[in-house]
C-alpha cells in the first residue's frame, strides 16, 4: 500500500504541477492544457464558494448544486484524475478506487483549504 500511495501521490504531483505550470504532456496541442488550466479556475472559484468539494475516493463532487460550466469543469477534472488513478492502480496491481482513496488522503486532504468541503468516507460533507 505505501508504493501505491508514493505512485500514486508522485503521479498527481507530478500532473498537479505541470498543470500549474502550463506544460503540455503533449506538446504538440497545448490546448488541452489551456483547457484544464480554465477548469481548474472554475472548480477551484467553486471550491471557494463551497459548490465543490473533494470526496474521499479521489473525485470532486457538488456540495450543492452547480451550473453547467462548473459542471463540466468537474467532469473535466474527475476525467483526468481517473486517467490518473487508473495509470497508478495498474502499476501497482491495485484497484482504482484504491489509487484514488490513498491520493484523498495523502495529497488531496492534507490541500484543502480552510473553509473549504470534503466528503469523508461515511458520505458526509465537512468543511475543512
């Protein structure tokens, strides 16, 4: 399990951090990564007005109701984590829903922001 939460963490690091930055994983069309930089500056303004929330199992979900931008922009960003997750679990000879619980609780969590929601495991949604 510790290998697949360093995996699993380094992956999102990694992908966080080039999405921060503006690199292209490929090169050769940079729009998506434009395209992920505006969806994350949606959800995170959803975030922020407490729309938006991080669940436990590695995926953002809606604390409340959210409008069709901030829809998409969380269908955006749960695409790319799955791909993700998927990429770690494999590598680990892990479920998943494995790679993306252990990312929760050892990259996700530790970020959030005070004031902002997370969904805990029993299903409940708490503010940080």
């Amino acid at each position: 399990m510790k290998k697949t939460v360093f995996s699993v963490t380094a992956a999102m690091m990694a992908a966080t951090g080039m999405m921060a930055a503006g690199v292209a994983i490929n090169m050769a069309s940079p729009a998506p990564v434009f395209a992920q930089a505006a969806a994350k500056a949606t959800v995170d303004a959803a975030k922020a007005a407490g729309v938006v929330g991080e669940q436990a199992d590695g995926y953002l979900g809606f604390v409340k109701s959210g409008d069709a931008a901030t829809k998409a922009a969380v269908e955006e960003i749960n695409a790319g984590r799955a791909k993700v997750y998927a990429e770690a679990a494999a590598k680990n000879n892990v479920p998943v829903a494995a790679a993306g619980a252990a990312t929760f609780s050892s990259v996700i969590q530790p970020k959030l922001k005070a004031g902002e929601y997370y969904k805990d495991t029993s299903g409940a949604w708490k503010q940080k």
